[in-house]
C-alpha cells in the first residue's frame, strides 16, 4: 500500500522529451469506482486548474518521481485528495470514528485501498493512527466517510504510537 501523500509533491517526468513538467499538487480519486483519476500539477503549465494528467498516461509512481509516457492533459473530475482530508469518519449508528488522515492506494497507484484515520493528537501518540478498509465503508461522502458500526480504526491495524 501507498499512501496519497508520499505521492503529492513528487516530480513529475515526461518519458517521451526527458524534461520534467511539474511537481504532483494532488491526486483526483473517483470514490464510485475506488480508482485514482490522475494527478494534478503545480508549476509547469497547469496552474490552478482542473486539468491535470489522467492515470492512463501515467507509466510509473517512483519513490522519488512519477513518470508519464506521454505529456497528455485532460479535465480530472472526482474528488481531489486534499479535499478528503480532515473529513469526519462515523458510523452508521451515527459514533464518530475520528477524522482521514490519508488514503491508501495499491501498489500500483490505480485504486483505494483504504484510509489513515486519527482519533486525536493524544491517541495518535499513545495508540498510532488506524486504518479503515474499503470494504467497511458505507458511504464515501464528499464531506463524511459512513463505516458499518462495528467498525474500529483501532481493530484494523495501527501505525506508530508508544504501544505498537
């Protein structure tokens, strides 16, 4: 797994020419599909825009780059990652859960695996932070994410934290 923000603010490398067209401001998800729709980029030529680079021309996500096979613009709709953070994570059964922190996509960088949830400053540093699988959401709303109620950040596998 990857989370989207060891992607944000790689550079981004173009396969064809050599030259380097832009650093990766975010990443546009589809929350129907599960399925990363491209990136956005900072510098280049595509300030403040919705347009950006679809996933299908993006060849590699590098530890230290991205590369694309060809320098294809497009118009990304979806939702874009930084919008995703900071949503409140709750139950159905209305129990709050904490709030995203990052989301999980695979290896591969084309679908959501998951999402990096926090319960708080004091819980992060005394049990790490959770994680929620795709499978127990409910609903990914634009502004809220729905888990089934018996659903625990804390059940599913932690990060850092004194006790891990």
């Amino acid at each position: 797994m990857r989370r989207s923000r060891e992607i944000v603010g790689l550079p981004v490398l173009d396969l064809k020419s050599g030259n380097s067209i832009g650093w990766v401001h975010d990443l546009v998800l589809d929350n129907e599909k599960d399925e990363v729709v491209g990136v956005l980029l900072e510098g280049g030529h595509f300030f403040h825009s919705a347009k950006g680079i679809p996933r299908k021309a993006i060849a590699t996500v590098g530890k230290d780059a991205l590369t694309v096979n060809e320098k294809t613009v497009e118009e990304l709709k979806g939702t874009r990652w930084s919008d995703k953070v900071g949503n409140v994570v709750y139950t159905q059964g209305g129990d709050a859960r904490g709030t995203i922190e990052d989301v999980f996509l695979d290896d591969t960088i084309e679908k959501m695996v998951g999402f990096e949830v926090s319960d708080g400053l004091f819980a992060d540093l005394l049990h790490g932070r959770g994680t929620i699988l795709k499978p127990h959401v409910m609903i990914d709303g634009k502004d809220i994410l729905i888990v089934d109620n018996q659903v625990s950040p804390l059940d599913q596998g932690n990060e850092g934290g004194m006790r891990s």
